[in-house]
C-alpha cells in the first residue's frame, strides 16, 4: 500500500525543527522511519505532516559527561551497536541491540525512535527502563527532563505534548564489575519479541546483591520494571529457590494476548527467561573485594 497524503518538512536546525511541529497540526516526526513508514504504508496513521529530523547533526551526539552516557535522539542503533563507549560503559546494551530487527534496519533506526515509538516488546525500551534512564524533551517554550518510568504512557504511547520532542537520553552505567543479562525469545531471530527478561546486579564483598535491576519486555502493555522480585532479591546470595520466587513474580503482570502467544505462554517464557537472566548476571558479576585486590 501507499501512504496517505502529507506535506513533508525537513528542517536545517533543532529550532526550526521545533518551531514547526509546534505550528503544525497533526504532525509527525520521522526519524529512522522504521515503525513510521511501515505504519504510514498499512493506513495506521494519517498525518498531515512528516517533519523529518535527519538534518540535526545536534541530536546525533555520543558522549560521556560527568560520568553519565548521553546519546542523541537521533543516533542509529548500527552506531551504538560497534560503539566503544558503549561496550565499555552500558555492556547490556550491546546485547539487547542484537536482538532489534537486523542489519539493515539497525543502520537507519534511532534509539529515539524506538522509545518514542515504545512497541511493548522492544528491546531499547526496556533496557532504558532498566538503567532508569533520564530523557531530556524539548518544545519552543524550553527542555524538561523526564524519568523513563514516567514517560512511558501505555501501549504505543509516551507522555509527549504534541509540540515536544525527545532530544536525548542519559544514562548512568553501574560499577564496572557489575553482572548484566539479556534474554530474549522470538519464532524467528529478529522477529518481535515473544518476552524478554534483562538483569543488572552488583554484590559486596560478602557476595551478597547490593544493587539489582530487572525489566521484562513483551509481556504486557508495556515494558516493565520487577520492582517485586528486585526486593527479595537485594542483601540476599540469591539462592536458587529465592531466584525461583522472584523470577515468579513475572506471573503475576497483565500479559497480552496475540496470533503469536496466549497470557499463560508469555508468562511461562517471561519466567524462564527471568530465571536464567538473574542467574547468568550473577555468575558474571565480581564481588566487590575481588575488584579491590586486583586495583590496589
């Protein structure tokens, strides 16, 4: 199919950008156009206007500030995928990122893109959900900053006005010898998501989890956070009959139900993928005193 007719904006700079969609009824921001032109194409959406943002080289920044990673809206998940800050910093990401579709969307799809679009089974939606990512949105009255928790709507929906726009993310990595997993299962690699399950645990010296974050994607709604099973978790050796209780709480979520799973076959595969995350982000996680005697 084709696309409905619109008036299509490409502006020079970030104001320009904002100065339209601010003037422009119905407008839609295009991006990396891997969501938008395929929902465009089926008649999902009916814009009367694309403002596309591939001209802002200002929302297309990597770099590390004070400690945090701060990537731009408009960074291709290609480029965060073989990016040295990266891997060196946010570990998980890289893992996740090889589950988002395949190559050749990778080299045009933007982070910001996949967050604004927020498909429950998206895999950078929930990894920004797991590092509770800071978000920075800029309309042409100023920028605000949002927690990722409060962004996130409901389903294919974030708590955007119609003249504002994501502009970047902020993330602060954990300690460097955290233990971090990412699971996921689909009918087919690339494929969307069926459920998956992302961990990000640090321990003491004694062993025991001094910091853990759980999210889980493709289950309900929304990508979500397992505030549960993160508290019966923390200042535990997380046994592997607490791992089973906390890892159960997943059964617990609304799950959706489509053509390719039914809420009981999600909850199942959200569970199992649970299980092993937890277990795997531990086995990969150095205790803290181990980390001192190697740096002196």
């Amino acid at each position: 199919m084709k696309p409905p007719p619109f008036e299509y904006l490409r502006p020079d700079t970030l104001e320009q950008a904002l100065q339209w969609l601010a003037e422009t009824e119905n407008a839609k921001l295009l991006a990396g156009g891997q969501s938008l032109m395929a929902m465009l194409n089926l008649r999902y959406l009916f814009p009367d206007a694309l403002i596309d943002l591939n001209r802002l080289p200002e929302l297309a920044d990597l770099a590390q500030h004070e400690g945090a990673v701060r990537i731009g809206a408009m960074v291709r998940q290609r480029t965060l995928e073989y990016s040295p800050l990266i891997q060196a910093e946010l570990p998980i990401l890289i893992a996740a990122l090889k589950h988002v579709g395949h190559r050749q969307t990778r080299n045009r799809g933007t982070i910001g893109g996949s967050l604004c679009h927020l498909d429950p089974s998206g895999e950078l939606p929930t990894i920004t959900l797991l590092y509770d990512a800071e978000l920075e949105i800029a309309s042409v009255v100023g920028r605000r900053r949002t927690a990722m928790r409060d962004f996130i709507a409901g389903y294919l929906t974030v708590n955007l006005a119609p003249d504002e726009m994501l502009i970047g993310i902020e993330i602060t990595p954990w300690s460097e010898h955290h233990g971090h997993a990412f699971l996921e299962f689909a009918r087919r690699h690339g494929d969307f998501a069926i459920a998956s399950a992302a961990c990000l645990v640090e321990t003491n010296a004694n062993g025991l989890v001094s910091r853990i974050a759980l999210a889980a994607g493709g289950v309900g709604e929304v990508p979500l956070r397992l505030d549960a099973a993160e508290a019966m978790l923390i200042g535990t050796d997380a046994a592997p009959d607490l791992i089973e209780r906390a890892a159960s709480t997943v059964l617990d979520l609304p799950a959706l139900e489509d053509i390719h799973a039914d809420p009981d076959y999600r909850h199942h595969v959200a569970f199992t993928l649970t299980k092993r995350a937890i277990n795997h982000a531990m086995m990969v996680a150095t205790p803290a005193d181990h980390v001192a005697e190697a740096n002196p």
